[in-house]
C-alpha cells in the first residue's frame, strides 16, 4: 500500500475497519487537482495529467456510485481542459463556480465590483518584476511567480497593499508559488458543504486530499462532517488526519483503493 501515514485517533482508523463494500458506500472523496492529483509546472498549462490518473479517476466515481469531487482553483472550463474525456463533479475557482452531480454548469452568481476595480491596478503593477504570469480567473485573479521565486515577500506586500482598499471583499490566499486575489465569500469548504447536502454525497464520510493552504478550508469542512483531511507533502499540518508524501503517492494509494474495493480488502490503511 501506497505511504499514507495516519495521526492516531484520526476518524480514518475508523474508515480501516469497515469492510470494503461498506466503505465504499459510505466514502466520498473531494480531491485538489494541482500538487495532489498532479505533479505542479511551470505554468499552469504545462502540467501534465497522466493517463493512467484518469482511468482511475473515473473507476473510483464509478465505485462511490458518484461520489468524487474535485476541488480546485482553476476555471471550471480548465478542468474540463485537463479532463477532457469525463466530465467529474467541480468545484472551481475555489468555490465561485460548481458544477453539481446532475452534471449541469452553475456557476455563482457573484459578481464583485472590488475585483473589477483591481483587476487593472494589479495588471499595471506586474511589470515591475520578470518573470511573473498573471492568470485571470474571471472570479479570481491568480499572479505566480515561479520562475522568479526571489520576488515573493515583495509582491506579496505590494498585493496585500492593493487588497487593503477592497478589504471588506476581497481577500489574498497564497499558494505554492501563486499569490490569489477572490472575493471573501467563498472557499474550498463551501463545495464540501454544498455538495454534503445532496447525494449521492449526502450521508457519506468525507475525506479531503489537498496540498497547500488554499485547501485547508476543504479540509476543516470534511472534518466539521466527521470525515477526514489528508494533507500531501507537509507534515506540518495539525489539521490533517494524514499525510501522503507527494502527487504520485496520492495517484498510487488512489489506484490501490479502487483495486481494493475490487478485491473486497480492507481499502483505508
């Protein structure tokens, strides 16, 4: 089995009792996309989203009668991008666009004038350093600096400066090399609760599998339904129920689940 390694006491000691058909009826999965499912890039479009990644993606939906999600701060139309064999349940852009089980876009009604206003001013201030990408969400504004990664405190200041005049409505939520300006009322925990509510999530247990802060509010929201939150690459996380070192370790232990629900062995280990 793939190296996850659990906190003791954690609610998924619980899932590894239960046999494998009844945790498969019982598990739903809400998963971040870039740095778990996949290894980051360059650039956003660079990533690359093995093949291998989708058939099991789309064996464990199948599995969980539905109940997979993916939770990401990309467009909705990017998802569809990277996945473009399968349309999956979405939660994008960090919640401000979702696409529910029926499979049918909707996307939030929000429109915020505060980002409006900004959008140009953070335009303008960009070429003060090489090396940057803006990615203009629509419901966000995504500015990473990967290949210039020196310039990090400074921008980060010069952005947290800029929000502070749209402070009521926006917030900055930093990444892995990605600074993100959204408006404050919503976040990755809003899809875990949203699609709690409907099944075929409804009554299950869920567990959250992301990499960096921007999916702690998932997390914090699968625990608040007595699921779990498993964190990659960052042991530090008090939040997290368990730790699995790297994307590739997520795409193993994911394959070896839905090879154990096929089995009938105990899946959650």
């Amino acid at each position: 089995m793939p190296p996850l390694e659990l906190q003791p006491g954690s609610p998924a000691m619980r899932l590894n009792r239960l046999e494998p058909d009844e945790l498969r009826r019982r598990l739903a999965l809400f998963l971040d996309i870039d740095g778990t499912l996949i290894d980051l890039a360059a650039t956003p479009q660079s990533v690359v989203v093995p093949d291998t990644l989708m058939i099991v993606l789309r064996t464990l939906e199948l599995q969980l009668d539905g109940a997979l999600a993916l939770v990401t701060g990309r467009s909705l139309t990017d998802v569809d991008r990277l996945f473009s064999t399968h349309r999956f349940v979405v939660g994008a852009q960090h919640g401000g666009e979702m696409r529910g089980p029926a499979r049918q876009p909707r996307q939030e009604l929000i429109f915020v004038a505060a980002l409006n206003r900004l959008r140009p001013r953070v335009e303008t201030i960009l070429p003060s350093w090489k090396g940057l990408l803006l990615e203009d969400k629509g419901r966000s504004i995504a500015i990473h600096y990967r290949q210039n990664p020196g310039v990090a405190y400074e921008l980060k200041t010069t952005l947290h400066r800029l929000i502070a005049t749209e402070a009521d409505a926006l917030e900055l939520l930093e990444g892995k090399f990605v600074f993100e300006i959204k408006p404050k009322n919503f976040d990755k925990g809003d899809v875990v609760r949203a699609l709690m509510m409907v099944a075929p999530f409804k009554e299950r247990v869920p567990i959250f599998i992301g990499d960096d802060e921007t999916d702690r509010a998932g997390m914090a929201a699968s625990r608040a339904h007595s699921g779990c939150a498993i964190r990659v690459g960052d042991k530090r996380d008090l939040l997290a129920d368990g730790f699995l070192p790297s994307p590739a370790a997520t795409r193993a232990w994911l394959r070896e689940l839905s090879i154990r629900f096929d089995r009938g062995v105990t899946a959650a280990q």
